[in-house]
C-alpha cells in the first residue's frame, strides 16, 4: 500500500489486489480463503500469485463447499485470525446463511461482547454472459437488514482502498463487500488519504434539480446519466454513492433531498424491500414534505434474471433507464435518451470464468 502514489491510476482489481497484499504482508494473521483464490486467474487477478508468495498455509483453495469454508473462516477469526473470504458469485453465499447470519453477526451480542470474531467476505455481483437465475442476485439488502454486519459496495479503487485498508487494520467487526464484476478492468485516477468512503455515503457529484443515490456501479451509470441530462435537458443532478447499505450517511442523503426536492435510487437489485425501500424510508421519517414529485427506484426487473443476452439487456438497469425516471421525476417530457451498449459492454468485455 505505501508504494501508491496520489493521482496514480489503478483498476478496481488492482486496488482489491494491492489490499490483499497489504494483509498479508502487514500481519502473519490475515488468511485468504476461496473457491478459485489460487486459480491463475486469481479471481479476476485480485489474488494472482499471493499462493505462490504466501503459502498454502494462508492462501487457502476451498473445496465447493461454502457452509465449511464459512463456518472455518468463523473458527480462524475466534482463535485470532482475521480472514478474507471470497464467493466468487454473491448467490453461493446463501448455502451459508446459518454461519453468517445466526453465527458470525450474533456472537457478540450472544456472549456480551467477549467474543467478536471479525473478517472481510469478498461476494462478486452483477452481470457477466448467460448466467441465469442462480447466478446474477444482488443480496445486499438481505445482509443489510441483519445486525452486526456492516456492508459496503466500493464503486471505485479510492473506495476498495479507503475502505479495505481501514478493516484490516482495524479488524474489529464483519464485513460483507459486493464487487461488480463489470468493474475490476476499470481505471481510477487514485485519490487517497481523505476518507470519505468511510462514511457510508459520500457525493460524487454536486447538483440543485435532483438526487440520485446509488450503489456500486450504478454510481458511474447516474454520473453519465447526469452528464447527458445537464447536455441535452439543462437538467443538473447531484449523485451520491451510497458506499454502505447497511450504515448510509443518513444526514448527508437527506440534505440533499432537501436542497433538490426529488430523488432517484439506483441500485444492482431488485426494487421492492430493497436498497431504494431503505432510502425512501430516511426521507419519509425525516420529512418527507421536502419532496417535490414521488421517489422513483431504479433496480432489475422483478424476475429471476434470464439466461439470453437480449432479455439480459432488458433486465438490468442502465443509463437509459436511470435517464427515462430522472425525466419522470422532473416533469420533463422524454425527447432524447442516450445511445449505446448496456454497461456490461460498456465498461468492459467479460472474460470469465466465473
């Protein structure tokens, strides 16, 4: 970590590779643990070669069983350890719920704080070519409702850093992180050492006629959103990246809402019971008379996702989509929408294998 330099650029995979490396390298206690983490392609290159650097006894290849791999990570973090877990698609995840949920977020509050295992569950999101319905879910609302988790959604190599780093120095909680796999080839210009992802929701973008709030890489999609809109309607949206589902910065949402009077979500997953529920309920409970027109939630379609790319363009969300709703909210007839790919061919070609 000490060899980055400020302004530097780095891809997201890069920055999550540079985070890795930093927990092994600082502490003999940090252990990698995941279904491909020794794979050549070392997840995404996130991991390449810290097997070869480290070891076997801390680079740990797991079978495909993830209640075990779950529940061992559960047992090093009692006995001292601080583990990286990887699920190489967030939806494997759900086989251990029982570890995470009931054992890894309880044991604190189960033994009066004597026990307070700790670690970081790396869980990989978003579309890649014909994975289907047991292979495209985005959970984070599910984990978000759960005490004793903190989730967070790094949209940018500044964010994965900044947040990252600050866990595996201070390795005091659990951790569930969603990384979109449309993201790791993607380059940051690096900004470092200001902290402002550790706050759970920091502005990406300063606007007076609308707030989007958005995770992940829907973040990138309502920045481009907002260029078009301020390009072709004179619109001017503020966008917010919501850093952390689960411990939003509550205040900062609401001034926003405040100042624009409207408000679009966009979030990786399904609409209802979700991401955009959760920030709807903040404005509701705070006031929600400082809204001018009703909140609009940009997410999937409510459906498992379909296997062909054709239906797969219709299911995510995009810029297109982003545009059509912040039209809506505004009173703005729709005139002109963005042309182009979806963000998955947008941002980069998927090179598998997972």
């Amino acid at each position: 970590m000490s060899s980055l330099k400020q302004n530097a650029e780095q891809t997201y995979a890069e920055a999550i590779y540079s985070c890795m490396n930093f927990a092994m390298e600082s502490t003999s206690d940090s252990i990698l643990i995941g279904q491909g983490i020794g794979d050549f392609k070392g997840i995404f290159g996130t991991t390449t070669g810290l097997l070869e650097k480290y070891g076997k006894q801390r680079v740990i290849e797991t079978p495909i069983a993830e209640e075990m791999m779950t529940g061992f990570a559960l047992g090093a973090s009692l006995n001292g350890l601080y583990p990286i877990m990887t699920h190489i698609r967030a939806d494997f995840s759900f086989v251990a719920m029982n570890q995470i949920i009931n054992l890894f977020a309880k044991y604190q509050y189960m033994f009066g704080g004597q026990f307070k295992p700790a670690g970081l569950i790396r869980m990989i999101v978003g579309r890649s070519w014909g994975q289907g319905a047991q292979h495209a879910q985005s959970p984070q609302s599910l984990f978000s409702h759960v005490p004793g988790i903190r989730v967070i959604m790094p949209h940018s190599a500044n964010s994965v850093i900044e947040n990252y780093k600050h866990e595996i120095e201070n390795r005091n909680r659990l951790v569930i992180s969603f990384e979109h796999r449309n993201l790791y080839d993607i380059n940051f210009k690096l900004e470092l050492n200001h902290g402002n992802y550790l706050n759970g929701s920091t502005v990406q973008r300063a606007g007076k006629d609308l707030t989007i709030v958005a995770t992940s890489i829907m973040v990138l999609e309502s920045l481009r959103a907002a260029q078009f809109m301020e390009e072709n309607y004179g619109l001017n949206a503020e966008v917010i990246d919501m850093t952390s589902t689960s411990h939003p910065d509550k205040k900062l949402i609401f001034e926003s809402v405040s100042k624009t009077g409207r408000l679009i979500v966009a979030d990786t997953s399904w609409a209802p019971y979700g991401v955009g529920a959760e920030v709807s309920r903040i404005i509701c409970e705070k006031n929600p008379s400082v809204l001018k027109s009703p909140i609009q939630t940009v997410g999937m379609e409510q459906t498992p996702c379909p296997t062909g790319k054709t239906l797969e363009d219709m299911f995510y969300p995009s810029v297109r989509t982003l545009v059509k709703s912040a039209l809506e909210v505004c009173g703005k007839n729709v005139e002109k929408l963005p042309e182009g790919e979806s963000y998955r061919d947008f941002y980069r070609k998927f090179k598998g294998p997972f």
